[in-house]
C-alpha cells in the first residue's frame, strides 16, 4: 500500500519537477522554504491545478494519469481539503457545517459521532464559527474534510494561522487523528514541531524538486540533506520504555540494539514513544571516559560525513543498530579523533537533552 506522486509544471518562473512514494496510510510531511512547491503539490492532488505532467496513484488505485489521459475532477476523488483558514460558513452551527461535508459523500467508515468524539467538539455543535477560537475552528474544519469520507486528506499549512497555545490546544487531536482513522495523508507545514509529533514519512522540497524523502527517522538523520544545515537539525528515534528507575530518576528508554536515559517519565512500561537528540548536543569521543556527568555513552558507526561551510562545522551521520543520530562537529574533532565512514565512534548525549515524544 502507498502513495506515489510524479508531478511536473512549468510556471513563469520555476519549472515544479517532483516525485516521490511513501508508505499509506499515514502522515507525510511536505517540508521545505516558501515558493518550493508544498502548496502545488495539494492543488494537484485535489484536482485543483492541472499539472503538465501528472500521475497519482493511491494503494493501487489511479487518480490522475496524463499520460493516458485519466484525469478524476475533484468531486470524484474523494480528498479532503483543510487549509489554513479554516473557510467555515458564518451563517451556519458547527453541526450544520459539519454535515454539509456529508452531503455529496458516498456511504463510508467515518460516522458524524465519531469524529465529534475524535476532535472534542460535542460541546460546539450549536455555536457559530465567529464564536470559536482559532483551534476550535481548525477542528471543525478537519470534521468536516473527514465526513466527505475522503480517500485522501490533504492539509496545508493547517496550523499555520495559530498561536502556540492554540497549536499545543489542537496538537494531541490531530495525532489522535493519525492513529485513529488510518487515512493516507498529504501534510505542508514549516514547523518542525509539527514534522515531529506527526510524520510518519517526508518529503523535502526546494525550488520545484524533491531533494529527499522517506521515513521520518531515515530524513531527519541524513547529514547530506538540507535538514542538517538548520540550527535545529537533530535525529528521531522510535524507543518503547523499557524502565522506570525512581531512586536515580531515571527511565531507560530502548530504540533496537541502543539505550537511552532520560529523566523518569510518566509512561507505562512497553508504551512507545520518539526521542529527538539535537546534533549540537552530541559529543564525540573515541573511548568512553572514565568519570563524567553524562548518562548516555552511545556507540555506533560512522555513517557519513559532510561539510556544513556556513558554519565551519561538520555533520556527522551515526549509525546505531536501529536508527541513527548526528553530530555538528568542528573540522578538527574530525582530525584529532581521526573519524571516518565506517569507523566506530561513541556518541555522548545528556540525559536532559534528549526530548521525549509521546507516540
């Protein structure tokens, strides 16, 4: 099952040339500058920008294919549209907007109650969108993208609009969403947060071409990749608790064949969770000191390294049994400790510098 899109369009000023396919169902992130193509990519999808170029296919089935001519309107390809603005109409309540999603939708899955339970918005039903703060819209929005019982959902920058409370206030219903529907689902953001707590795959974008995609993990650990020259490039790893221990509080959180101590947590044994590990927080170091204050001494490969000029600092890829994590290194620590792909290396990481994420 997957989603493979092959896409390409020439504006006046920049010629789109992207492709890309990625596990379904689940999220992928589009990532990348402004005027980079994110926002083409849903027009296309949606049947709302007709591409030079274009082929969609979702699980097996074709959307688009100019090649072959096959091209589905919009109202036939079931993808939900949820845009920044949440586009709710004034004069009508919640409940009414929401089942306006209903009104062309073939018979499906995805039942009125449910989603109101999903999102949290019993309590909205009888209001009017002017009376709702922003996040409360936002979710009515997505409610009423679900009841057209979509194949696809596709999200632009859905979160954009909002302040950070509003975002943290939205935040566990979209993964909720995730989890719960299993929809294949189309996602622009320029935050980071939001690529974190909600990718399961991505796809970077820059000038109208995919520079790199696949599963989160494996995007965000590549030091080859515009990810790793950002100030805030760090790794994800997927870990399930392994466990609690109160008297040095401490929790020891397991990601394959590598450890992690983070302060204790709140969590059941076994439940899963993400670590991210910021490359500026790790240490390299050739053996494994004596006496120190750091919790985590991480062994792995040399993966790949890979100048970062703007800053006169190295990227360092390290592979781990199951995963991998960076490290922005000077030129010199690549000399003095004499790294090179393929070569062992041991990573050193405070246990308070490691972010923990649930799901």
């Amino acid at each position: 099952m997957s989603l493979s899109v092959r896409l390409r369009h020439d504006f006046p000023t920049v010629r789109m040339d992207m492709a890309f396919e990625v596990p379904s169902p689940g999220v992928t992130v589009l990532f990348g500058p402004s005027g980079a193509g994110k926002s083409t990519l849903i027009l296309a999808a949606a049947g709302l920008l007709r591409p030079h170029v274009c082929r969609i296919e979702i699980d097996g089935q074709t959307m688009v294919d100019t090649q072959t001519g096959l091209w589905l309107p919009p109202e036939k390809r079931r993808a939900g549209l949820v845009f920044q603005d949440a586009k709710l109409f004034p004069h009508m309540s919640v409940a009414t907007n929401l089942r306006f999603g209903m009104l062309r939708a073939p018979p499906g899955t995805v039942k009125f109650d449910d989603v109101v339970s999903l999102l949290g918005i019993g309590a909205l039903l009888d209001r009017r969108p002017n009376t709702l703060s922003g996040g409360e819209r936002q979710r009515v929005a997505i409610g009423r993208a679900l009841l057209a019982q979509p194949r696809l959902l596709l999200m632009d920058e859905p979160l954009a609009s909002l302040d950070s409370a509003r975002k943290s206030e939205i935040m566990p219903y979209l993964t909720r969403l995730k989890t719960a529907l299993r929809l294949p689902i189309l996602y622009v953001t320029h935050d980071l947060d939001e690529v974190t707590r909600l990718a399961d795959s991505m796809v970077l974008i820059e000038a109208g071409r995919v520079v790199g995609f696949g599963p989160l993990a494996e995007v965000a650990a590549r030091a080859d990749l515009p990810l790793a020259r950002r100030d805030d490039a760090a790794a994800l790893l997927h870990c399930r608790v392994g466990n609690h221990d109160p008297g040095r509080e401490l929790t020891r959180l397991d990601a394959g064949g590598s450890a992690f101590l983070v302060p204790l947590l709140d969590a059941p044994i076994g439940s899963e969770c993400r670590i991210r590990v910021p490359a500026r927080e790790v240490i390299l170091a050739g053996r494994a000191p004596e006496a120190i204050s750091l919790h985590n001494v991480i062994p792995g490969t040399v993966r790949r390294i890979a100048a970062d000029a703007t800053r006169r600092a190295v990227m360092v890829e390290i592979a781990l049994p199951d995963g991998a994590l960076l490290a922005r290194v000077t030129p010199d620590a690549i000399s003095r400790l004499g790294l090179a792909p393929g070569g062992p290396v041991l990573s050193l990481i405070k246990s308070t510098s490691i972010e923990v994420i649930g799901g």
